[in-house]
C-alpha cells in the first residue's frame, strides 16, 4: 500500500524538477511569424455596400388640372393609395386625392359665378333704362326746338323785344337739344363699359367653374406607363402615404421605376476613391438573395465628397449599372459591391502586415539568415496584399511582426530609398513646371545681378584712382 501511494508522489517530484530546470535553463531564440513573398496574378478591389435604385423611373404627380392657377387649390390630401410595391399597368388606378377640398371651391365659385350672371343682368337692365329715358329727354328736346321756332315765326309782327325775346327761347332750346344727345353717347358709352366689365367677370367665374369641374374629374390618378409603385417622400423627407398632403411645390406622389435596368448606388471612402475611375468592373452581392451574383460596371464617380454623418471621414459617391435584368431585383435592395480597381497578371506583393515604415520610407524585416530592413517601392493595396516592385524576390521571407529592438537592426537598400526621392522630387516638379521655370529664372537674374555688382565694385578703385592722377597733372 506504501508503494502505491509512493509512486505518484515521486512522478510529480520529477515534474516539478523538470519544469525547474526549463525555467532556470538559458532562453531559446525569438521565434518570428513569417511569410513568403509571392509572384502571380494579383487584384486590386475596393469594397464597399450600396442600395439598388432603378436607373430611370417616371413621377406619378399630383394632376395638371390642380397645378392651374384659376382653380386656387394649393394643397390636397390624399384619400386613397395602392399598396406600395405594386405592380400596374399603363392607366391602372394608383390612388385618389379629396374630394372634399375641390368640392368646397366648386361649390363657391358656383356661387360667385351665378352672383356675377345677376350683376350682369342688372347692368343691362339699368343701361337699358337709362339709355331709354335719355332718347325720351331728347325727343322733348326737339320739340321745344320746334315748338320755340312757331313762337318765333308767329312774332314777326310784335315789338323787337318780343321778337328778341323769341330767338333767345329758341337758342336755349337748341343748346339743351344738344346737351341731350352729348349726354347720350357719354351714358351710352358708361353704360357699355359698365355692361361689358360685368362680362368678362362672368366669363371668368364660368371659366373657373369649368376648370374646377375639370380638376374634380382628374381626382382619380392613374399609372403613365407599366411599373411598380414606389411612395415619394415629402418635403419634409417624410414617406408619402393615405392622409398625406401633397402640393403644387411638392408635386410627387410616387415613381415607377424601370426596373429593367438598374443601378447601385454607393459611397466610396477618401482612401479608395482615387483609385476607382469610370468604366471599370464590378461584380455585385444581393443580401436577400445570397446565391445571385450580378455583374456591373462603374458610370459615375462625384467629384466632391460628403461627409458621414456624425463621422470626420468624407466619402464619394459612386454608381454602378448592372448589366442584364432580373425580376427578382427591387429597389432599396441592399447591394455588397466589389468594383475591380486594377488587375496584374504576374506581380510580386507581400501581406500588408509585413509592411512598416517610418518618417521617410517604407521597409519590410527581411529575414537572410540574419534580419535586416529592407526598404522597398511599392505599388497597389489590396485588403491582404501589397505589391512590390523593387526591393523583395519571389520567396523571399519577411516578418509579419515588428522584432524586438528594431531600431538596432540595419537597413538595407538605400539605392531603392534615393530612386524614390529622385522620382517623387520629378514629380513635384512636372506637376509645377511653371513655378520650377520661374525660380531658376529668378536664380540667373540674382547671379547676374551679383556678377554686375562684383564688376562695378572692382571697377570703383580704377575710376578713383585716375581722377586722382589727373588732378596731380593739374596741380
């Protein structure tokens, strides 16, 4: 029984000596994670999510009849509406605005328009009746006319006075004949503008009748053409649905896209966006529909970036168009997109891990039985891999992890490192060719300048020096 329990202690003292004498032995060497530069055909992809929208569509607004200013209808509600998502056909029933609203103004310029028929009635009756007793003041007129003309012939035989007296009748007769029918044509006159301004107020109440009436018949909206009925959204960004107002300056009630050809909508961050370029292709993911792989090709890049909301980072707007069609696709689908940026047949390129740099170049710690950092040129990224264009040969191996003490390993390649200083300092002056110009310009125009200088310094002390001897001749 002894030697049984004895047995194990002794195991376990032989452990603990063991593990004793690896932790007090001398270290091994650091272990690296490394890697091997690779040679093939490499991809450069930018990645990115977007929504699916069709590329043309067609507005389903509010009906022109409204947007006529006569019929003084500025906003409706809408009282009906087919579900979103429905397909129609040309001419099919989409919805249907109040009633109510055009209702009420029918009925009052119905009001104004028999009130202005009456006014009208009214100012033909008065002209008429003025216009009649007028002609009766002018028939008394003439014959007090004539009337005097008997008084004045029968006194021929009377006194001068008579005789005078008479002529004076008759000329008062003649001028109130003659107020008479001045007073006429200007009544006649009033009384046709008066008559003529009532018609055309009537004319204008039963032309906005008839445009109400016209309005109150396109209340019910119909499909221009075959599609499926998307809601707009509002003025205020808010989802047009039954009860929503809608108004002549925000028209919209839903579009019909094509949904024959469709386009992703995405947004590209600052990094990346140099590197995507119009005409390049894409190969497009549908989330609802994992096993689909759509093809595409870039047709739009924003010049000007966005910034993300509540967010530092801008990002670009980008369009993709799908090739083909599917009637499975529906807008607002969500989309992940992988646009082809740059394709290389045959390229070395190492993991970006393996890529560090510092302040004025980028190297790798390349392991040659020994580590040293190798400066490297590189060239594309994509989301694993770097390419390389000097510095690394295939198999090369490299470290995937920064070693200890890297200050103390020696670089290596300093050929690559002024190669690239040489190139990005032709560069920046291909870029500013004209600033570049005009600096050595002005560099030949300040040595000139030092040369006249020295030579009028040096020529002072030969002038001086004649003028002195001639006036030593003169003395």
């Amino acid at each position: 029984m002894k030697k049984k329990l004895l047995l194990p202690v002794i195991l376990v003292v032989l452990l603990l000596v063991v593990v004793i004498i690896i932790l007090s032995g001398p270290k091994n060497d650091e272990i690296h994670v490394t890697a091997q530069v690779k040679k093939g055909p490499f991809e450069v992809l930018v990645f990115t999510t977007g929504q699916l929208e069709a590329k043309s569509s067609v507005k389903i607004t509010i009906p022109e009849a409204l947007t006529n200013n006569n019929v003084r209808i500025w906003e409706i509600k809408i009282t009906d509406l087919v579900l979103e998502g429905t397909v129609v056909d040309s001419g099919d029933y989409v919805g249907t605005l109040d009633h109510s609203t055009v209702d009420a103004e029918l009925l009052l310029a119905r009001e104004e328009m028999e009130q202005t028929m009456n006014e009208f009635e009214d100012a033909q009756m008065d002209s008429n009746l003025s216009l009649s007793n007028i002609r009766d003041q002018i028939v008394n007129a003439h014959e007090s006319v004539e009337e005097m003309q008997i008084i004045l012939k029968e006194s021929v035989f009377e006194s001068p006075a008579v005789i005078r007296k008479a002529e004076m009748d008759l000329e008062k007769a003649k001028r109130s004949l003659e107020q008479e029918k001045r007073n006429f044509v200007m009544s006649q006159a009033q009384y046709t503008t008066r008559v003529e301004r009532r018609k055309v107020y009537l004319k204008q109440k039963q032309q906005r009748v008839t445009d109400l009436e016209k309005a109150y018949e396109s209340l019910y909206i119909s499909a221009p053409k075959p599609g499926m009925v998307i809601y707009d959204k509002d003025r205020f960004g808010t989802k047009i649905q039954i009860g929503s107002t809608i108004s002549r300056w925000s028209p919209t009630i839903a579009i019909l896209p094509d949904l024959s050809s469709m386009i992703s909508k995405t947004y590209v961050n600052e990094i990346d966006i140099s590197k995507v370029k119009i005409g390049q292709k894409a190969t497009l993911g549908i989330d609802a529909f994992p096993e689909k792989e759509l093809h595409g090709e870039v047709i739009s890049v924003a010049n000007i970036g966005q910034p993300l909301p509540k967010s530092d980072a801008k990002v670009f707007e980008v369009i993709i168009k799908t090739t083909g069609s599917d009637n499975d696709l529906k807008p607002a689908m969500t989309t992940s997109n992988i646009i082809q940026t740059g394709i290389f047949k045959d390229t070395l390129f190492v993991p970006s891990d393996a890529v560090f740099s510092n302040d004025s170049m980028k190297f790798v710690f390349l392991d040659r039985g020994r580590i040293v950092r190798q400066i490297v040129d590189l060239g594309s990224e994509n989301e694993n891999y770097t390419v390389v264009k000097e510095g690394l040969k295939e198999g090369d191996l490299v470290l995937l992890t920064e070693p200890t003490e890297p200050e103390k390993i020696q670089f290596s390649g300093y050929d690559i490192y002024e190669k690239i200083r040489i190139r990005d300092s032709l560069a920046d002056i291909s870029e500013k060719p004209d600033k570049a110009l005009s600096e050595n310009r002005l560099t030949r125009k300040e040595r000139k300048q030092e040369e006249l200088n020295s030579q009028t310094v040096t020529e002072k002390p030969d002038r001086s020096e004649k003028k002195a001897n001639k006036i030593r001749k003169r003395g």
